[in-house]
C-alpha cells in the first residue's frame, strides 16, 4: 500500500448537508472495506453561511440512521490551499462545479468533478440540495451519496492496487 494517502475533499454550497453527507457515506464503506487508512476525507462551502457549525440536524438524522455519526463535522470554507492539499476535489452539484473551475489553477483543473460522475448509471449528474425541504430530501441525498461512495471505492481500490 501507499506511503501517501490519497486525499478525497466534497464540496457543496454552505456544507452542512450534503458533502458531509457524502464523507460518512465514504468514510463508514473504507472503514468496512479496510481502506480507510490509506484515504483522508473532508469537506468545504463554496459561501461561508455556516463556517464553524455542525452538520444540519436533518442531515444528522438521516445519517444516524444509517449507521452514521457527523457529530463531529464542523462547516468550513473551500480554500485556494485545497487545490494543492487534495488529490479528488468533488463537488455536488453544477453550480458548485463551476466555482471550483474557474479557481482552480490549471495544474490541478483535472482533480474537479462532479460526484456522481463516478456513477454515471444512476442516470444523474447532481446531488440536489435538500435545505430547503423535507426530510425526503435528505433520504434521496443519502442514496445518492451511498452510491457514489460504493463507486469510489472501486476506484480507489484500483488506485491503491496500481500504487502499492
């Protein structure tokens, strides 16, 4: 296995939802898998709404239920720094996507990309942001978010094989 571990950040609006979300997701099937060692996790906002709170209660909920615990998550900003630092910068929607594009200098423009384009069978290329509805909304988000981590996994297995 690798020396360096391979860093993994999700990026959504105000990062109290989703990309936390999606780091649970990620970081309960690494820990089952084995993996979770060799991959650092985290996650950022593109706007500093909520810079220094917990994960939305919704968002809690819907994760405990699912064997998930984001007591510890804390929201932060995206940095310019995270371009350097990480080696997947994935965010969860469009509009997301296109903030981290026009800032990221070109030499890293190639660690951008939408979450699920690492499962494009589910036939969606974002994961739409729950805050302003229901708890519905938080399940859908958690199934998308689920799926996407099982393809990572995949993915980083690969990675992890070629470098070790």
């Amino acid at each position: 296995m690798p020396a360096a571990k391979i860093r993994i950040l999700f990026v959504c609006m105000g990062n109290v939802c989703r990309s936390p979300l999606a780091r649970g997701a990620l970081e309960r099937l690494l820990e089952q898998t084995g993996l979770l060692p060799y991959v650092e996790l985290d996650t950022a906002g593109t706007h500093a709404y909520h810079e220094g709170r917990g994960a939305d209660p919704r968002a809690a909920a819907v994760a405990a239920r699912r064997g998930m615990d984001l007591s510890a998550h804390r929201a932060r900003r995206f940095r310019d720094e995270d371009f350097e630092r990480f080696d997947y910068i994935l965010a969860l929607d469009r509009e997301n996507l296109a903030y981290l594009e026009e800032r990221a200098p070109a030499e890293h423009r190639h660690k951008v990309r939408l979450l699920l384009s690492f499962c494009p069978e589910l036939g969606r290329e974002e994961v739409p942001d729950p805050y302003y509805g229901g708890l519905q909304g938080f399940d859908l988000v958690m199934d998308l978010v689920e799926a996407a981590a099982e393809a990572l996994v995949r993915r980083l297995r690969s990675e992890l094989r070629l470098a070790g």
